[in-house]
C-alpha cells in the first residue's frame, strides 16, 4: 500500500519554509526521505525509525508522528539548491534489508 | 567514496532487441533492488534480491523481464525483447541487511524505438 504524499507540487520564493507530508493507513517501521533532482538519482537524506522522533541537517529536518503513521520533512528558510522532487520511502516490516514503498513524490521548485 | 554504478548509462534500441543493464552494488552491500521510473508511474519496484538470493520480483513483467545476481559485485536487468513500453530510467539500489536504507546508482535511460 503506497504512502500518500502531500501537497503533489510546490513553489516558493527562495527563503520561505515548506512542509512535506507522507501518511500511511497503518503503524510504519521507518521512513526514509531522498532528495531527486531532475536526471539524476534520489539521494537519501534521512531516516527515522522511533515514534516522536525529529532529525535533520543544516536547514532540513524531520518528524515521525507518536503513531507512526505520519512523517513531515521541513524546509527552512529554502535555496534554490533545494528544489527538486522529495519522496518518502516506507518499511512496515521490522529489522532491515526489507523493501521500501515509496510516495508519489513532492515537486518542489524554489524561485528567486 | 563509495556508490553503486550502473552500465550503461544511456541505451537506444529498436524494438526486438535484447537489452541488459549492469550495477555494481557498493562493497559490502548483501541487499539489490531494480526500479524503473517513468513520469506516469514514478518510482516502481521490479525485483530485489538478499544475498545474492531473488526476494521479490512480482513487479516485473515475466515473460520479458529478468534479474539475476552472479556474484556479490554484479546484479544484471534483461529485457528480451524489448518493447516501446519498457522506455525508461532503470535504477538500482543497494543497501546492507541492518537497515532499509537505499542508495540508488545514476540510473540507465532506456529509449526503445
């Protein structure tokens, strides 16, 4: 069952924030957000596996809701460097090496 | 640094035509995963394989499609025979039994006229 993804697309003006959703209908194991820019391949840019958990590097970060059924990427005070398609990968099965389903993706497209 | 590599990088073929894709997983990786991304289906799993043992290929089309691992460095994608279709970035991944995190090649993009 494919974690749902919201909003599908954004456009900001280069400083303002965002906020990236990904739900699931049922308890996740992680959650994984990658980073793809346009011709290349998704990069990984974090995990999170504990319920309540918040994470991040330099101005990106992320949340996995008491739940875990919703995880949130925040952008702060976002570059151009930051535009490009956001996805979150999800596991429901315990341990590791197991498959990720991933989200429809995030457009996002930061303007000067 | 390590990073999974993937040969070819770009692939152009006629209808019919057999097509392989290599990628070498980072060292020391045991898990492999093959995605195909397209604009309308986006990022699909077509098979992944743990230690060099199949786990999953319910994604891909059987009757053309096949994946195979002949030692610990090399994961191998065949279409035969391609078609229009199969039009695509084909990415491999790789990543280590402790964890579920992937980290995917450059990709091969696949045009089949």
């Amino acid at each position: 069952q494919q974690p749902v993804q919201s909003p599908q697309a954004v456009i900001l003006r280069e400083g303002e924030d965002a906020v990236i959703n990904c739900s699931s209908s049922k308890a996740l194991y992680s959650v994984h957000w990658y980073r793809q820019k346009h011709g290349e391949a998704p990069i990984f840019l974090m995990i999170l596996l504990k319920g309540g958990e918040q994470k991040g590097h330099d101005k990106i970060s992320a949340s996995f809701n008491e739940k875990k059924q919703q995880s949130s990427l925040y952008l702060t005070a976002s570059q151009l460097s930051y535009s490009g398609t956001y996805f979150c990968g999800t596991s429901w099965v315990t341990g590791g090496g197991n498959k990720l389903t991933f989200g429809t993706g995030t457009q996002l497209k930061v303007e000067l | 640094d390590a990073r999974v590599t993937q040969t070819p990088r770009h692939k152009v073929t006629e209808m019919g035509q057999e097509v392989t894709m290599r990628c070498q997983p980072i060292l020391g990786h045991n898990t492999v995963f093959w995605y195909r991304q397209t604009m309308m289906q986006g990022l699909e799993l077509l098979a992944y394989f743990r230690n060099r043992a199949p786990l999953d290929d319910s994604g891909m089309p059987k009757d053309r499609f096949s994946a195979e691992m002949p030692d610990a460095t090399l994961a191998t994608l065949k279409i035969q025979p391609s078609e229009p279709r199969d039009s695509a970035v084909y990415f491999c991944a790789s990543g280590w039994a402790g964890t579920d995190t992937q980290y995917f090649g450059p990709g091969t993009r696949l045009t089949v006229l």
